[in-house]
C-alpha cells in the first residue's frame, strides 16, 4: 500500500463519490498521478474505492480523451 504523503493533491465531490487526484514520486523521483474514486454503498459501510496510476507519458492522452469524451456527453460534438 502507498503511505505517502503526495506533493500535490486535490479533491473533487459529486453527490456519494468523492475523487481524489493526488501527484506522488515514484522510487526514480518521477511524478505519477493517482486518481482515486471513494463511493458510499449504504450508510454504515465502508466506502468502496478504487485506483488508477497515470504516468507523465500517459496523462496528456488520458487528459485529451477525457475533454473529447465530455464535449460528446454535453453534446459539443458530432456523433
């Protein structure tokens, strides 16, 4: 399990789940992304997550699919 303190975190809410977007090193000193979802199942359960790790070499291509898959969804784009 990861312990570490990340060197650059932010937190975004939406409705039972939670994102965390935290930038910790990695044992080579380089930065990776770890983004977290955190969902409530029913009240008085533990919350359920779930990870995934984003390397430099990967994020601007997950950042361009995000933005082309959100211009789709509020309709900004054609099908």
């Amino acid at each position: 399990m990861d312990f570490k303190k990340p060197i650059k975190s932010s937190v975004l809410k939406a409705g039972k789940k939670t994102y965390f977007f935290d930038v910790n090193l990695a044992s080579n000193n380089k930065r990776y992304l770890k983004i977290t979802e955190s969902r409530l199942v029913e009240e008085g359960q533990p919350a359920k997550r779930s990870t995934i790790v984003l390397f430099p070499e990967e994020v601007v291509n997950f950042q361009l699919t995000v933005s082309e898959i959100a211009k789709f969804i509020d309709g900004q784009a054609a099908a």
